[in-house]
C-alpha cells in the first residue's frame, strides 16, 4: 500500500508499475500481485532499497526474479542503485496474492 503523505509516493507508484514486469515463472503472475515485495524504500539519495521475498528460501528461480528486479528498476531509475533486502520473516504464503493474482491463477 503506498501512502500518499509518504514524500517518495510518486517514486514508489513509478516502482511498483515497473516491478509488475517480473514476472514470477512458477506461477506465471508478475512478483506484486504475487506479494514478493514488502517495501521499497526512496530515502537514501541515489538508492533505492527493495525489501522482499521469495515464495520458498530454495526458490530455483531466485535469482532469475531478483535480477528482473534490479533490471526494471535500472531502467525506470537510471540515477539510482537498487539494493535487494531479502528477507524469511514473514514469510511469503498464497494469502499474500492480491485479488488481481487471485484472479489471474483462478482461485
């Protein structure tokens, strides 16, 4: 959810529609609606700082999906550093797919 008193609202908006182009391979939904990411953070000048997670901690496709991440982040914020911030707690489960994913996978 993204405050719109937050002073980096505009950022985060312009991140979020560029991360929904990572597209999680296992389940074929891109990684927001999935509900991979937890936060992104605007507040270090020239980085940007996005705390998230996988569906499993031995997810085969990891790597694949952060480097999607740092991608799309490169090109819509070409100025700034992405830093990834993976993190278990708490850990990911299929309540954490919004209703557009819920949609998408039929359930």
């Amino acid at each position: 959810m993204i405050s719109l008193t937050n002073p980096y609202a505009q950022e985060e908006l312009k991140a979020n529609i560029a991360l929904m182009e990572v597209i999680d391979p296992e389940l074929n939904i891109n990684i927001i609606d999935m509900g991979l990411v937890y936060g992104i953070d605007f507040s270090e000048p020239q980085t940007i700082t996005v705390t998230m997670t996988l569906s499993t901690p031995h997810c085969p496709m990891g790597d694949a999906i952060e480097q999607g991440v740092m991608n799309v982040l490169a090109t819509a914020f070409p100025k700034r550093q992405t830093k990834i911030n993976l993190v278990w707690d708490p850990e990911w489960s299929i309540d954490n797919i919004s209703a557009a994913g819920r949609e998408q996978l039929g359930l």
